[in-house]
C-alpha cells in the first residue's frame, strides 16, 4: 500500500505533532527523532495525550530493526549502566516473557554459574505471570530482592548470579513508557517489548542474552505467530545492537513443572537441582541451559554444553550455587536443606476428577488465579506457602474421583472462589490428546 507523502514541514527539532504523524503514515524515524522522542520522554517534556498517541502509531505501524535498535541504545542511555569487563567470565542474561509455574530463572541462574557463566538477573515485575520470581524468593525469610548496582556487581564477582529486582537507575524512561503501554492497551507492541527488554539486560553488562518466548494460555502471548515474531524481532534487533542472542518460543498451555505458588516453587526448583524434576521441566531447563553455554562460548557443541548441564546437577554444583546465591542474599530458612521443614499449609485437600479420562485441555491462566486467590487471607495479605502441587498434565489418564491437583491452603476465606477457578481450568476427554512440545521453535 502506497504511503502518502506526510503534510508538515519538517523543523530544525521535530514536533511532537510531526512525529506522531510520520509514524502514524508508516516512516522511520531518523537517530535524532528517536533521540528527541527519548529525551522528552525521560524529561517529561512530552505531554501524555502526545506520548498516548505516539505509542499507539508505533503498536500499529511498527518499528524497524535498526530503529528499534536505536530506540533501545537511547534508552540505555537515560540512565546508569554496569560494567562488567572487569570480570573475565562470559556474561549472557536469560529472560523469559513469563509464564504459569515457570521457576527457570533460579534454576538456569545456578547452572550458568555453575558452568563458568557470569548470569546477571536484574528483572522487571512485567517479565513474569500473575508470581513474579521476586514474588516467589521473597518467601524465604530475609531474601533481599533489590540490590544495589554496587551489590549487584560485587555478587556478579564472587559468584555469578544474582537474581533481584530491576533498579530504576538502569534504563529509566522505560518505566515511563510501560507505564503508558499500560494505560493505552499497547503491551503487545513488538518494536516496545525489545527495546525494553534489550534496553535493561545490556545495560547490566550481559554481553549475550537467551530468550524463553513464552505463548499459550498461561502466558500473555495467546497467539503463536505474535510470540515467533516477538522471538525474531528481539533476536533481529540484538544483532544490530552488535550483541548474540537466541531466542526459543516455549509452550505454555499447561503450567511448568509440578507446583504453582510462591514458596513451593522455591521448593521445586531446589529439588529439581537435587536431580529431580518433572519431564517438562528438564527438557526446557536442559535446552535453555545448552543455549547459555554455548552463547557464552564455555561450550563447543550442543553434546559438549548438554553435558556440562547434567554434569553440575548430577554433582550439586548448580544446587549448591543456588543456595549460595540465596544465603547472599540474606534468605535463611531451614527448609532451603530440609524439605520436610517446609512451613506446607494447615489443610490439603484434592481437586477430583468429575469423570474418567484424559487430560486434554488445561487453562493455565486459571490455576495461577486460583492460586493467587487462595493465597489472599482475610485481612488482603498474600500467603507465601499456600499452592497446588501434584498437577496432572496433559495427555494423563485419570479415573473418576483422582486427584487432578493437590491444593495446600490455611485460610478458607477465599476457598471455595479459588477451588472453582481450579476445577474450570481442567477440560478432560476420552481420547488420549497428542502432548505439546515444550519447545516450539528456536530462532538464532
């Protein structure tokens, strides 16, 4: 379609107005517009219905590699930045669009460090699913989630991961421009998700970055083709940025692994370094783990940095690196070492089957609601130990009155609410469905 030659003069510093109206008619913006739009965002110069309008035009008319490319740079540059060269270790940063039950980032966090690999972890609340992973490690008594850049950097040092809230220093106009993103229903915006996420894991020093794209109804993504897109958009743009990055779209229709809830996830990816762990749950963390170790270069080959991964959790190396990461971070609890000193809740109870069958259709979104109301207590504050575990997957023969989840409660305020999101999100059938593959695509 033929883009009609925009009406305005073109000043010595672009109006706002002209802005909006060349993005509006599909054109690019130059380095110094995309300077300028950064700028007075960062300094507040932009009115909001002119910032509303802008980022509207770019959810509907797109960003190009190399502006996207641009927009993130200048981002980086609002704030402050970390250096790490002063660690000779490779430095690669993992980020995933979040899901249901996803405790990957621990766990992939301890295996990077474990291999050798420097995995700095500084993540917005916007990069996970209804639990945040600040959520979920703010449940082990005295873990600090933020960090300073000074604290940040020394732990990167001793021991190669950390994993603490985002720090407003780093890439400041962003939270700006979220914010708007959310006000304005433009969180989807492809060319805005990259030069975020690209903005604040560069400008903490990763020199590599691995991407767990996820989509289905556990995640924000619903549509596959948008979460591909996203996956090539932010591999394409991080090449222009002159950085390595690889991207894998992950099935997330079904939650991850065996538990939903803050400190039971903490639990599971504890136990999951001890050797064990659900089939989803190794597939996904092993594929993941190859693709940090061979961006960081500590692994030749795919059968090289698939043994490197198995090797520091058949050794413990990587579950004791994530009690070390943990015990740096101020958290102490018995049950870090002893699972039978968990704090599990009063009362457990079971999710029965209502017939016999397959589990065919599981609505992620929904256990995690579940959950996040069962864990509400009266008073409005959030029980970190409430959760299910036990979860039947997909493709799992169940007879009638077997448990489909496990549901550990203390407060039965909110029960009976969350039990019926619970039961909703499981559709069973008579035939034995085709399991999803974990991973659905990988984009280098």
């Amino acid at each position: 379609m033929a883009i009609r030659k925009l009406t305005g003069k073109v000043p010595s510093k672009p109006s706002y107005a002209y802005l909006i109206e060349k993005k509006r008619e599909g054109h690019e913006f130059t380095e110094d517009e995309v300077r300028n739009i950064v700028d007075s965002i960062l300094d507040d110069d932009m009115p909001d219905y002119q910032m509303a309008a802008l980022i509207m035009a770019i959810f509907f008319k797109d960003m190009a590699a190399q502006e996207t490319a641009v927009f993130a740079d200048e981002m980086i540059l609002t704030g402050e930045t970390l250096e790490l060269s002063s660690i000779t270790r490779p430095k690669v940063a993992k980020y995933s669009t979040g899901g249901v039950g996803d405790k990957t980032t621990m766990i992939l966090s301890a295996i990077g460090a474990a291999c050798g690999v420097v995995v700095p972890g500084m993540s917005s609340n916007d990069e996970d699913f209804v639990i945040t992973v600040h959520n979920k490690l703010s449940s082990i008594p005295g873990f600090k989630t933020a960090l300073s850049l000074d604290e940040f950097f020394k732990q990167l040092s001793k021991i190669g991961c950390a994993v603490c809230e985002h720090d407003n220093k780093i890439s400041p106009v962003d939270a700006k421009i979220y914010k708007m993103r959310q006000m304005t229903a433009t969180i989807p915006s492809l060319p805005l998700i990259t030069a975020s996420v690209l903005s604040k894991k560069f400008a903490v020093g990763a020199d590599g970055l691995v991407v767990d794209v996820k989509w289905g109804n556990g995640s924000f993504l619903r549509d596959l083709e948008q979460a591909k897109q996203l996956a090539r958009t932010i591999t394409r743009v991080a090449r222009v940025m002159k950085h390595r990055c690889v991207a894998l779209v992950t099935d997330m229709n079904q939650p991850l692994g065996n538990s939903v809830g803050m400190g039971l996830e903490v639990m599971e990816a504890l136990d999951f370094l001890r050797g064990n762990g659900t089939e989803d749950m190794k597939e996904l963390v092993l594929k993941l783990g190859m693709e940090i170790l061979r961006l960081a270069g500590v692994a030749g080959s795919t059968l090289s940095a698939k043994q490197s991964v198995e090797r520091v959790i058949e050794d413990g190396s990587a579950y004791k690196k994530l009690l070390e990461m943990i015990k740096m971070q101020g958290g102490a609890a018995p049950w870090l070492e002893d699972p039978s000193k968990y704090p599990m809740p009063k009362h457990s109870r079971k999710l029965p089957a209502p017939k016999r069958g397959y589990v065919h259709n599981i609505n992620a979104g929904m256990i995690a609601r579940g959950v996040q109301i069962l864990s509400t207590t009266k008073s409005g504050k959030i029980d970190p130990y409430v959760g299910v575990t036990e979860i039947k997957k997909v493709g799992t023969q169940v007879k009638q009155g077997e448990p489909l989840l496990m549901i550990h409660y203390n407060d039965e305020t909110n029960l009976d609410s969350g039990i019926d999101y619970l039961r909703n999100a499981y559709r069973l059938a008579p035939r034995r469905p085709n399991p999803p593959s974990i991973v659905v695509e990988r984009v280098a």
